[in-house]
C-alpha cells in the first residue's frame, strides 16, 4: 500500500514538472497588441485607452476555453 502512495506521489510530481504555465486570460493583451477586446467564454477584457486592460467578472460555474481575439485594430 505504501509503495503504491509513493509511486502516486512520485508520478504526480513528475507530471507537475512538465506542466506548462498559463497566462491568465488578461495578459493576452500583452501578447497581442492590435487586439482591442478578447474574450476566454468566462470573462471578456478591453483595452483602454491607455492600453491597459479592463476585465469583466468570471462567473463561479464557468469552465474557460481558449482565449480569442473578437475586436482587431
């Protein structure tokens, strides 16, 4: 039984490591310049006019997709 916990442990972590970390979805912006508002499905960011990033509130039961731009300079 032991053994069994400790090659759970072992491969948990193992995983962990090759894990690849995500921005949140309001660093996109960042990343992509001409785009003016983007969009997860959960929350919906704009820029400002100072080029910073307004971001609306994510619902508690939304489960994100990938994010994309839905207004272009």
């Amino acid at each position: 039984m032991i053994a069994r916990a400790a090659f759970a442990l072992a491969f948990f972590c193992a995983n962990m490591a090759f894990a690849v970390e995500e921005k949140p979805s309001q660093a996109y912006g960042e990343d992509h310049p001409s785009c003016l508002e983007w969009t997860d499905g959960c929350l919906v960011c704009a820029r400002l006019e100072d080029g910073s990033a307004a971001c609306s509130m994510v619902g508690a039961a939304c489960l994100p997709a990938a994010v994309s731009c839905l207004k272009s300079k």
